[in-house]
C-alpha cells in the first residue's frame, strides 16, 4: 500500500485557518498512525498496478516547487496577499489511469495550462474514454482548448450537487465544443431537478440504480 500526498513536513502550531493544509496535515498524521508509506509525486511519474498503468500528468514540479513555498511561508506567518490563491490547486495530483486502450483521465484540481501540458507531454495519442473534470467542475479549471486535448465524450463530475443550476456556462462550453457529437456528463449526486441544461448535454447520475446495471466493455 502507498499514498501520493504532495505535503512536506511542518510545526502544525504556526498553522492559521487555511483548510486546504490542515487537512492535509490530518490526513498526513492518520496515514502515518497506520504505517502506510507516502510519498510526493510529480508529472511524468508513471505506476503500474497490475497490467494497468498510472501515468501522472500533473503538476509539474515548477507547480510542485511554488506550493512547497506557499505551504513553508503560511506556515511561518509569512504575509501571503501577493501569492496566488490557487497555488494550492497547482499542486493537485492529475493522472491518467489506462488498461490496455481503455484510458480515463483525472483531473484532480489541477489548472487548465497543466492539464493540456502534461496530456500532450505524457498522454501520447490516447483516447480517453471519459474525464473527470477538474475542481467539481468549475468554470475556471476548463477551456475549449482543454476539450480539445482531451477530445472526450464523456465527463465526470464529482461534487455535492448543491449549485449545479450554476454551471450552466460549463454545460455550455462541453455543449459547444464539436456540437454535432452528444456528449455525457456522468454525475455522482441526483441531477433530475437540475434545469437549464443544454440539449446538446445529456446528465446523468452514476449512482442510480438504472445506471448501475449498464456494463463497460474494456477492449484490450
């Protein structure tokens, strides 16, 4: 067993309310009670675990190395107004999970500029049977451009459901990107009193009993 966690070592008194770190903190603490080794990962970095393949896409370690700077500064009190507050986002681990031509790309938090670079650099010419958006699908982590890297029909969004009639403009952006194809966004909470959904998009939520008895036939 093993745990990628993109933390280093710091005095958890110095620590102010910054969710994102304390809760890696916990996290890091709990792993370590049960003895599960852990480790820092970076893109290009690749696992195999069986006869799939993990190749990591992101972040790259310019990413990597400017959170490690916004973790030790907020940790010693340092003023953090001028450091980007998506630092933290930057240093999301993304990856691709692939067994034999069955791929499906996760996209963690990660940046938009991340997730197109680490496809083209260490994605080859996969074809990727679905993505999970990055950041609950957020209109600020995708872009034509990154529908254009990935070219999926499928998403995933994994989120609480709460404010999915907000996101309207990231239905939009999937819609019209090749609006000939249908595209699939797969859900993990009820979508049935989500409105204003383009026709273009079809929603549907994969804990759902009638969603669970469809099979996914993995070509090798």
């Amino acid at each position: 067993k093993s745990v990628w966690l993109n933390v280093i070592d710091y005095d958890n008194t110095k620590l102010s309310n910054d969710m994102s770190i304390s809760s890696s903190l916990k996290l890091q603490k709990h792993i370590e009670r049960l003895g599960i080794p852990f480790c820092n990962v970076v893109a290009g970095e690749q696992f195999q675990i069986g006869e799939a393949v993990i190749t990591v896409i992101a972040p790259n370690e310019v990413k990597h190395n400017n959170y490690i700077s916004y973790w030790k500064a907020k940790t010693n009190n340092v003023d953090m107004s001028a450091v980007d507050k998506s630092v933290v986002n930057g240093d999301s681990i993304a990856f691709a999970f692939s067994l034999g031509n069955f791929n499906i790309l996760f996209l963690g938090d990660t940046h938009i500029d991340s997730a197109i670079d680490g496809v083209n650099k260490y994605c080859g010419n996969m074809d990727f049977f679905a993505v999970k958006l990055s950041h609950h699908g957020r209109n600020a982590n995708i872009s034509k451009e990154l529908l254009e890297t990935v070219n999926t029909e499928r998403f995933i969004i994994s989120a609480s459901g709460i404010g999915m009639n907000s996101k309207d403009e990231v239905l939009d952006i999937i819609a019209d990107f090749n609006p000939k194809i249908e595209k699939t966004v797969l859900c993990n909470f009820d979508v049935s009193n989500i409105s204003n959904v383009n026709e273009k998009v079809m929603l549907r939520n994969i804990c759902s009993d009638e969603y669970k008895t469809e099979e996914i036939v993995i070509k090798s």
